[in-house]
C-alpha cells in the first residue's frame, strides 16, 4: 500500500460547513490524535513506529505543508520517497511501514493526526532530516528543528 492524498468532502449551507476528514472508503480505525501547530520553516521528521505497524490520516486543518514519507518496508520499494504538497482541507494517509516528515511552508500550519496506535516512546524512532541514504529533497536550507530532531542519527539498515 502507496500513501493516498485525499480531498476531504466539505458540505456547506447557511449555519456554516462540516467536513468530513475520514474518507467513507477508509478501513482503518484511530484511536490516537495528535494536534500541532508550527511556523514556517519548522521541520517535523523523519519520524517512524519501530514495529512497523503504525498507520497515520494527515489533515491540514490550516496553512500548508510539504509533506514526505519513506516506505521502510522491505522489499524492492525499499527507500522510495513520495512528495506531496498539502493544504487546508487535504488529507494524506499513510500506511504501515512509512517513515514520515514535513515542512512547513506558511506563516502558520495547523495539522492534525489520527494514529491506529497510541504514542508510545519506547516504539517511537526517527532518522536525521538530511539522511544521506535517502537524499530527500526538501527545498529548505536551514529548518527550524526540535531538540529531539536535531539529534537524531542516519537510518541504520537491519
């Protein structure tokens, strides 16, 4: 399974608009939800579950994101890198196997997350943002980076 961009359904009248995030065709439950907020040029990644076993809905609540993901999965598809440029209203899945980052490119981006599986620290892993392995192309020279992601290292195969 690819990562799959998606427009969400807005339906509106007079009282305002509902929007429905979870795409009707979607199998997977959440459990688990994240909020963030960030400036531009923050960068979020690269971030992955170490069982392998995590799924992920992205919905750009506000702003816009240059959003990547990595399939660490095993295989010939092993490194593949997929790009896609998300704002208000966009929703990405991300399926089981993904590692996965952002950049934020508006002065404001408000994102949320639904997980399959609650945040747990000792699953949680990550890779450095400009991990020589995978060259992802970020189009950012200096990103603003947590204390967390700064500090992590080059994705060691296993």
């Amino acid at each position: 399974m690819l990562p799959i961009k998606y427009k969400s359904k807005l339906f509106k009248d007079k009282r305002g608009y509902l929007i429905e995030i979870t795409p009707k065709l979607m199998i997977s439950k959440f459990s688990y939800s994240i909020l963030t907020n960030s400036r531009k040029n923050v960068l979020r990644g690269m971030h992955f579950n170490k069982n392998m076993d995590e799924e992920k809905l992205v919905y750009i609540i506000d702003g816009k994101i240059f959003d990547v993901t990595v399939n660490l999965n095993k295989g010939k598809d092993f490194g593949k890198i997929f790009y896609h440029n998300l704002k208000k209203n966009d929703v990405l899945f991300i399926p089981k196997g993904f590692a996965h980052g952002y950049s934020c490119l508006d002065k404001s981006n408000t994102v949320l997350y639904l997980l399959n599986k609650k945040y747990s620290i000792k699953n949680n892993s990550g890779f450095i943002w400009n991990d020589k392995k995978f060259k992802i192309k970020w189009n950012i020279r200096r990103p603003n980076l947590s204390k967390k992601d700064k500090n992590l290292k080059e994705y060691i195969l296993s």
